[in-house]
C-alpha cells in the first residue's frame, strides 16, 4: 500500500512534483470553493504536491469588480489551504472564447492568478481558430504580449494541443514562448502523441522532445518544467479522447527515463479517469523506478 510518506520518497528521487488534473475520485471537477477545499484535504493525505484547477471553479466570475466583491475570501481560502499543504496550484483553461470578449476573460483569470499566487495559468493557445497558421501565431503572441504587460505575476503556460487542425504543436508553443514574456512551455505529452499519430514509441522519442524545448526555451526550464501525462485515443485528425493508462501505448516509463537522463525537475501532472487511486497505483509502479 502506498503511504504519504512513500509517495513523497518517489517524488523527492524523481525530482518532480506529481499532482492531479481537474479533482479526484470523489469530486472529478471541482465546481465550489467547497469541492476544491475537499480536493485539497484528499490528495494531501496521499502525498500529492500539485493541483491543476478547472476553469469549472471560476464560471461564475464575469467579471473582475464580482471577483474582489463575492469571489475573493474565497480564493484566498484555496491558496491558504495549498500553502498549507506545499500543494502547487495552477489553473487551466483550454476553452477561451473568440473575439470579441477575449481581453476582459483573460483579464478575469489574470487577476486570479495573482490573488491565488499560482505557479500558472495554462491555456490552449487556439482561441483564433478561423484565420491562418502564420497570422494566428501573430494574433496569439499580441494578445498574450498585451495581457502580460498589465501585470500578471504568474506565468502564462501555453500548452500543446492535440488537434493537427489547431494551434499546439511543440514548435507553436516554442515560437509563442520564446516571442513572449511571462509565459512557459507547457507539455502534454499525450497531444504531442496524438497530433503526431502515435510518435512517442520510445525512450529516445521523448528525448528528442525535450532536447527540442531545452535548445530552443533558453530560459531556465530543465530546472522547474511542467508536464501533462494521460493515456490518449487519436486517429488522422489528432485526439478522439484521453483514457487510462492502462489502455494507451504512450508509456510513462519511456517519458521518467527521460526525465532522469536530462535531470528534468519540476512538475508532473496527471490526467486520469480514476484521479488519485489511479495515480496512487502508477506511483507503486514508479518506486521500482526510481531507486
């Protein structure tokens, strides 16, 4: 059975901080103050150091003068609790809409950022999804410029996608963070495999990927990265849907030897059905690894 203490063993050798996306087995997405407290309580007892939010947890915040009136003891309650904890906090949001609106959304998730001091605030860098390759790149990198100049202390994280259709392949993500300030790669090995029909097979694969970011993001990133990990689905357009483990031919064992041969630290989070007991069985799996 795998104890607090264990789990935090695997992670101290690792060198990685392993947490769970979007809740856990008993609440799997957090909506409420209350649901994301609970969270909180659970994946402590079992030794987990990050928490990915949902932007469920923020829906009802249209705008920023609601967010200082109703929202705010309650987003201070979140990031005590964490702190508390040594649980990193970081928000995600894959579904920013079109323009117009686009500005005054950000705005909102900027300032929650801030109040809740999280390490980042990850997007899905596809919101100009009817205009080209070339000009969405531009669109993407102005607007994430502009945000980031009105004074966000976290990091924007611009994650890969797993669409061929949209924005995200690792080389979009490199050309909008190294063309901006304040933002950091965010890889999600499951949509890079996707996307790229099934090309992570080996250890050498996940290599590769990680000498690309590290060439090319010369600011300190082998020292504090941030990695998704789930199983995954896909066919000629990308992802169909993520699943467990268990049932996918991305293997995580290929990804830790890689993470111990570059001496990566940062965070590992996973996305799985099952949440925490799913995790719980991987970190079995990982001590044997990491000895």
């Amino acid at each position: 059975m795998l104890t607090r203490k264990k789990s935090l063993k695997i992670q101290e050798r690792l060198g990685m901080r392993i947490g769970v996306a979007y809740g856990s087995s008993i609440v799997p997405t957090i909506k409420t103050p209350e649901q994301a407290m609970k969270v909180l309580e659970e994946i402590y007892k079992v030794g987990f150091r990050a928490l990915l939010l949902p932007h469920d947890l923020f829906a009802g915040i249209d705008n920023i003068s609601d967010l200082y009136k109703e929202y705010y003891t309650d987003l201070l309650r979140i990031k005590n609790l964490a702190s508390k904890y040594n649980i990193e906090l970081a928000i995600h949001n894959p579904s920013l809409p079109n323009e117009p609106g686009l500005d005054e959304k950000f705005k909102i998730f900027m300032n929650i950022a801030n109040v809740m001091d999280i390490r980042s605030f990850i997007i899905h860098p596809n919101f100009y999804s009817m205009v080209p390759k070339n000009q969405a790149i531009k669109l993407v990198i102005n607007k994430i410029s502009n945000i980031a100049a009105e004074g966000i202390r976290s990091n924007i994280g611009i994650e890969t996608t797993g669409h061929i259709s949209e924005l995200g392949s690792v080389e979009d993500v490199l050309e909008i963070v190294t063309r901006t300030r304040n933002t950091e790669p965010v890889i999600n090995w499951a949509h890079v495999h996707a996307r790229s029909a099934g090309y992570l097979q080996s250890e050498n694969d996940f290599k590769k990927i990680i000498n690309q970011v590290k060439s090319v993001y010369t600011r300190p990133w082998l020292s504090n990265a941030y990695f998704l990990f789930s199983g995954i689905t896909y066919g000629p357009s990308g992802e169909i849907k993520h699943i467990a483990f268990k049932n996918s031919d991305l293997s995580l064992e290929h990804l830790i030897r890689s993470i111990f041969w570059f001496g990566v630290k940062g965070t590992l989070v996973f996305e799985t059905p099952n949440r925490e007991k799913d995790i719980v069985n991987i970190l079995d799996e990982l001590a044997d690894m990491v000895r």
